[in-house]
C-alpha cells in the first residue's frame, strides 16, 4: 500500500519535468522563425495576393500573432490532442504521429527482444563469472566481453548477420515481417496495423499465429546483435558488484547458518548485486527505444531512429521535434521506472 | 564436565604471493559442555582464524596443515580428507589442488554449520542481509537444518483436539513443573513441537493470564489442503521429498508447500526473539535490518545462532561495535543463555574486561598458540605468562591517576617469518637462551591452568 502511494507521488512528480520538456522543445521550434513553422503547410505555387492570404490564414490558425507565452498553451493544446505536425522525408511524407505509429512499433520490438535477450544472457553470465572466479570460465567471458566492448556496433551486427543469416541460414537477412504474409489481412493498413501498432501483438490478438511467430523470427537476430553489443557492459558491471558483494559480511553469515551453496548465491548475493546492474540496464532501453538507427539500416528494419537520421538530413524540423519530444517523454518514463524498481528491490529506499 | 570440542595441534596457514601467512601453529584447546571459553590476544594473534577454522568458514586460501585434529562430540571431522603435511607447503606449493580439498571440507561441513556449531559475527551492521526480512533470515536458518521440526509444530496443531487442549489447560493450571509435564503430554498424545508454543506462550510477560488461556485455545488449526498435509507428513517423518523438490519450483505451489513451512519459521523466529528480550517480536519479524539498532540486530544474529540449538556458538567480537550500555545487555543475555539453554561458547574478544564478566575459563593467544590458559580467576590473580602479564598490566586503570599507558613493547611478528623457538620471545622482558630455540611445551602449572613457558616446570 505504502508503495502504491510512493509510485503515485513519483507520477505526479514527473508532471514538472514533462512540462520543462514541452517548454525546450516549443523554443526550439519557435528560434526557427515563424516562416519556417509554416513552410510546411504553404503551397508552394501561389503567388501574390493569394500567398498573402494564405500566409495570414496560417497565421491565424497557428496563432502565431499571439504573445509567445500563449502561443505555448496553444500548442501545448495541439500536442495533448495528437497533433505533432508534419514531416517530409524521402522515407515517409505526412503528420509526424503517424509517422511514429508507423516507424515506432519495430523499434518498441527491437528494443524489448533485445532487452529480454540482454537479461536473459547478460545475468547468468555475470553471476557465474563472479562466483567461478579466475576459472577458464571466468577468463574466457572477459575476452569475450572486452573484444564485444571493443568492436564498432556494426561490426558486431555484420558479424551476426553474416554467421546466423548467410552461413547458417537460421533467421531472414532483413526486413520487419514477411511482407507476402501481410496481404489480404484486414488489420493491415497501409503499413500500420490495428489496434496497438505492434505487429506481433496485433497478430496475437487476431490469431494469426502464423505472422507472429514469423515477426518474431525476424527480430531475433538484429536483437541478438543489439544484445551482444549491449550485454558486455552489464556482465563486467554485474560480474565487479558481485564480487564486492560476495565479500560481504552477511554471505559469510548465511554461510554458516549451513545453507547450500546455491542459496546463498541466489538469495542473499544475486539480488543485492543486482541493484547497480538495473540502472544501467534501464536507461540502456531507454536508449534502445530511441531508435538504434546503425541496426536499423543493416538490418533494413524501418524504425523510430532510421527515420530521426533521414528527418535530419533532410533538414525536416517535424519529424526531429516529434521525435525529440518523444524520446524525452521515454526517458522520463525510464527514469520512473526505474524509481519504481528501486523502491520494489531495496527496502532501504526510503518512500 | 564432558568436553564437548577437542582442538588438537591445528594449524592454519595462508597462501599469499609474499610467502606463507602462519596464521596458527598447532592450537590445543579443549572446550566443556556448558562453559563459556574467553579467547583473548592482540589483533592478528589468529583468534577469529580459531573461530572460522571451527565453522570450516576458512577463505579458499587456507591451508589446514596434516595433523591438525577438530574433535566434535568424539567425531574427528578432519581425518576423511587428504591434508598437506607440513613439509610440503612451500614456494612450489599447489594452490589450487589445496583449494579443491578446502571445497570439500567446506561442502561436508555445511550440515554441521549452524546445526552443532553456529557463529555470531563482530559487525552486528553489515552481518544481517539488507534486503531480506528478520523473519526470513532466521526461518532460513531453521529451514537449513529443522524443517522436520517446524513440520512436526504444524501438525501438532492441527492434530490438536479439544479434549487435548482442555488437558493442556488442566497441566498448565495445577502442574508444578509444567515444562515436564508438557513434554510428557506431548509425548504420550504424539504431539510433537506443541509443549514449545504452549510454553512460549506462557512465559509470555505482557499479557494477562485470561489472554494466555485464549491464545492456547487458539493454536487449534485447520486441516490443511491434501497436498500440503502430505508434504508436511513427509517431512516430518524425514522422508525424501522427492517430487516436492520440483512442484517448490512453481510459483503458485511453493506458497502452499515451502511457503507453509517459511510461515512457520516466522512463528518460531518469533519465540526465538522473544527469548532474547526482543520487544514487538511480531512486528520485528516483518521488518528489515536497517529499521533495528546495532544492539538488536546483534539479538537478531544470535537468534539466528540460537535458531537450531547448536553445542557451541562462537562469538566472534559480537560487542565490539556496541556502545557500552548495549554490550552489559548482550553480556547479560549470554549468561542467562548459557545457563538455560546449556551451550557451550567461545567468545572472542581483544577486551580482557568484557570476558572477566562472562568466561569460566580463558585462553590468551599469541603468534597463533595458546600461551595460557586456565580459570578466569588464575588468569588475572595469578597470571604466569609474560605476555598476559603485559596484557593484564596494560589496562588502563580509572583510580590511578595515569600519565602514559603502559603496554608491551614491541609488535606482534611477521607471520610470515615467526620468530624461532617462543613466538614470544622478541618481546619478553625475561626472554632466555633456551627461548630463541626451543618452542616451550604446555605445562599444566596447577589445576586447569596450562601455561608454554620456560620459565615454569623444570
């Protein structure tokens, strides 16, 4: 109950910041200039009297005479109800949030696999490395670990991508989902599916077993590359803090009240270790639902951050504050998150 | 007095890169049934290397040299293993062949750890798990080792009719010696565990004698869902779990299997608590380390200690790190432990003026031997080595008025290099020829009082 309320009260917190956010990105658009904001919406082929009255027209509807601080409101107005403007890039054209409910599911994707995939490894490895200490197992992990930190992403993502889908031929060089699955499907519209955006879901709540089951096989290998690359970090990182843990005094103490081996490791080391870990891992998704753009374009997967990369290029302001906004919100959410993860795993937190 | 812990020539040594670490060197020592042994010495003398060798605790790079004897209740624990005689360890000294014998003494030893022989450690503040509840961490002692009683507890209860509690009632009424006739009771009816409860809440001071008959009606329990009761039958009838092991895997299950059992730890950790002087011992159970002060979360160790009714409990320091007030108190528990309960303890401690208060008997240490050792009395009146002679002398007195402290010159030797003959003799103000070579043999001065020096015996 106690906890209920603190989680509550983190919620309520996070208010301020969002509004702090809001604010630097409406400046940010607002240093552009008032001709830029409406750029977008002009036709370009009108000339004279007509582009005047059009430009007035788009005045008036983006309140752009207004004070600044109320034209803030307005558009505070406009976000809360959707509207994040318009983007124009060679991979997608028209309003900035359907642009994210097109790119950003196969990011959400990317990032939980790969996440799920980090920790499912990433533990493991760590613990044993720290309890079979300096054994060949220990020593191999380190290797392994230092050449994974120290190889460029993309390395690691060729390097997957040339063993598991050209040799091996076990998983789909690229693409989201088999696209010939996808035709005739009634919740499939133009590159977006419904209700929830998420492929796999959707075809989960539809029943189409089939086509999730084939998204899924084609996530698995850029996330296990994104994985590799991310997993080095959290295993010196777990692997250090449980070694400093296993000196404690109270392993010594649950030693000799004659518990097995196993329970010591798992209940009184594995969970006071793993404290530092989460942070690391939490804003480690956070960063991966920011799009991970070099997998992205190697693995030809049309996600949230190959779509910032082209919007940036192609100097389309839109498609970088929507995603800006968006990104700030996530992390955020991460950093409440991962509050929320303290509170559970520490008693010590005080809430 | 039956000896209950025998000590034969133990030596202890430690591997490290800079040669040799001669921790202990050949340690007699014998311990009685009942009796508290003070272990006294300056840092670094081996006391808690004493203590940890007793658990089989030692770090991986101990080294227990052939020849050294731990004797516990007659059963000589060291003599299944294959140990390095003393010749052996040297530059060319294989670590890790030793490391895996020490695994071995360590894995064959957990079934005695906390059973026969528990350990209360010096840091009360980092000695308890910050992320898991008291209860828990004394239930998992009792798990470890008496999940057949906490079984047997359950089922007493739920065995339990009400003609049984009408009789108890009768017993705890007009009895003279009510622990004796409940055992007798609990016996002839098969209810096992229940005299514990009853007794636990009759001793009970905070509550009103109405109240205690209503809290005895209460122990009456419900019969358990099949499932649950065969696990608990088997347990308390120390068969083999078997299928069991897995289904405790399974979230939803385990809290009707082991769960049931971890309920009733909760239960005794409570009495446990409750016996050390613990007060809310309800709420304490569900709280965590860092919501208790130093001085109870130091009950809280030596609850876990208690948790199985060992032989002996080494205390190792455990009021070091406690204000004064606080160390009478845990001072006062283990003497009146030591006389209800029977234990045997070794309570190690720099402080020679915390083990006048408790010891029966007290064994100084240096450079990893047992210099002295005798009856508490003899130690300070009539104290024979030279060592507690310094030691005894460097106490700081509060009538004198004192300009310097004395102490013994000189510091304890590298145990890496000891020195020839008596450890002691660098630093003794009556040193011989004879100690530079010879290192002194135990000669028992008078009754009980055993002393390694030559300036005693012939």
């Amino acid at each position: 109950m106690k906890l209920w309320l603190y989680i509550i009260r983190r919620i309520l917190l996070i208010i301020p910041t969002l509004i702090g956010l809001t604010i630097i990105v409406f400046i940010l658009i607002h240093v552009r200039g008032n001709n830029l904001i409406i750029a977008e919406y002009l036709n370009p082929h009108l000339t004279g009297a007509a582009r005047d009255y059009a430009i007035q027209q788009l005045y008036q509807r983006f309140h752009l005479n207004d004070p600044l601080f109320i034209q803030y409101f307005y558009w505070l107005y406009q976000v809360i109800n959707g509207d994040l403007g318009l983007t124009r890039t060679p991979i997608y054209s028209g309003p900035v949030n359907t642009a994210l409910a097109l790119f950003y599911p196969n990011t959400i994707m990317l990032a939980l696999v790969s996440s799920i995939l980090i920790w499912i490894i990433g533990i493991p490895i760590g613990v044993w490395s720290a309890v079979k200490r300096d054994s060949v197992f220990d020593q191999s992990t380190r290797v392994a670990t230092f050449t994974l930190y120290a190889m460029p992403a993309y390395m690691v993502y060729l390097l997957v991508l040339i063993i598991f889908a050209v040799y091996l031929k076990w998983f789909p060089i690229s693409g989201a989902v088999d696209p010939l699955l996808l035709q005739g499907v009634s919740w499939y519209v133009n590159g977006i599916s419904y209700p929830t955006h998420i492929i796999f879901i959707d075809a989960l709540l539809h029943g189409d077993i089939n086509i999730a089951l084939n998204s899924i096989w084609h996530f698995i290998l850029p996330s296990l590359g994104i994985a590799l690359g991310g997993v080095a970090g959290i295993i010196r990182l777990l692997r250090s803090s449980m070694l400093e843990v296993l000196d404690q005094d109270y392993i010594r103490m649950a030693r000799s009240k004659g518990i097995s081996e196993s329970e010591v490791i798992n209940i009184h080391a594995r969970r006071n270790a793993l404290i530092p870990a989460v942070t690391s891992f939490v804003y480690g998704v956070a960063g991966l639902l920011g799009g991970v753009v070099v997998a992205e374009v190697i693995f030809n997967i049309p996600g949230v951050g190959y779509w910032t990369v082209q919007a940036l290029l192609n100097n389309d302001a839109g498609g970088i504050l929507g995603s800006t906004l968006i990104f700030g919100i996530i992390l955020v959410t991460a950093s409440l998150i991962l509050d929320i993860i303290y509170a559970a795993l520490d008693p010590r937190v005080r809430y | 007095m039956s000896e209950i812990l025998t000590i034969n020539n133990l030596k202890v040594w430690f591997h490290t890169r800079r040669g040799t670490f001669k921790a202990l060197n050949g340690v007699n020592l014998n311990l009685r049934k009942g009796e508290v042994l003070g272990l006294a010495g300056e840092s670094g003398s081996g006391k808690s290397t004493l203590g940890l060798s007793i658990m089989a605790l030692l770090p991986s790079n101990a080294i227990i040299v052939r020849g050294s004897k731990i004797i516990l209740k007659n059963r000589d624990y060291l003599k299944y293993f294959e140990l390095f005689p003393e010749e052996k360890i040297d530059r060319k000294f294989k670590i890790k062949k030793n490391q895996k014998i020490m695994k071995h003494i360590r894995d064959f030893l957990a079934k005695i750890r906390g059973k026969e022989v528990s350990m209360v450690f010096q840091e009360p503040m980092t000695a308890l798990n910050p992320l898991l509840q008291i209860g828990y961490q004394i239930t998992e002692a009792l798990l470890a080792h008496s999940s057949i009683n906490l079984a047997k507890r359950i089922l007493s209860r739920i065995n339990l009719t009400e003609d049984d509690v009408r009789e108890i009632l009768k017993i705890v009424k007009s009895s003279k010696n009510v622990e004796k006739d409940l055992n007798e009771f609990s016996k002839l009816k098969k209810l096992d565990g229940i005299e514990d409860q009853v007794l636990y809440i009759l001793n009970r001071k905070d509550l009103s004698t109405i109240r205690k008959e209503r809290m005895i009606y209460s122990l009456k329990e419900k019969m358990k869902n099949p499932l649950t009761m065969s696990y608990l039958k088997k347990i308390a009838e120390n068969k083999s779990i078997g299928i069991y092991r897995f289904l405790n895997r399974i979230p939803i299950l385990k809290r009707y299997l082991k769960g049931v059992l971890i309920k009733e730890g909760y239960r005794k950790a409570i009495e446990l608590l409750a016996m050390l002087n613990i007060p809310h011992a309800e709420k304490v159970v569900y709280m965590y380390p860092h919501e208790l002060s130093g001085g109870m979360r130091q009950r809280v160790s030596i609850a876990i200690a208690l948790a199985n009714n060992p032989d002996i409990i080494i205390l190792d320091e455990p009021t070091s790190a406690l204000d004064v007030i606080v160390q009478y108190q845990i001072l006062q528990l283990i003497s009146e432990l030591k006389y209800k309960l029977n234990i045997s303890f070794i309570f190690i401690s720099h402080d020679l003026s915390v083990l006048a208060e408790v010891c029966d008997r007290i064994a100084i240490m240096y450079g990893g031997r047992i210099v002295e050792i005798g009856p508490i009395d003899k130690i300070f009146y009539e104290s024979l080595h030279p060592y507690t002679k310094g030691l005894l002398r460097a106490i700081p007195k509060i009538s004198k008025d004192i300009k310097t402290i004395e102490s013994i010159p000189g510091t304890v030797p590298d145990m890496r290099n000891p020195p020839n003959g008596c450890m002691f003799h660098p630093r003794c103000p009556y040193v011989m020829d004879v100690c530079r070579n010879k290192v002194p043999k135990s000669i028992e001065y008078s009754k009980d009082h055993f002393v390694e020096c030559f300036l005693y015996g012939e």
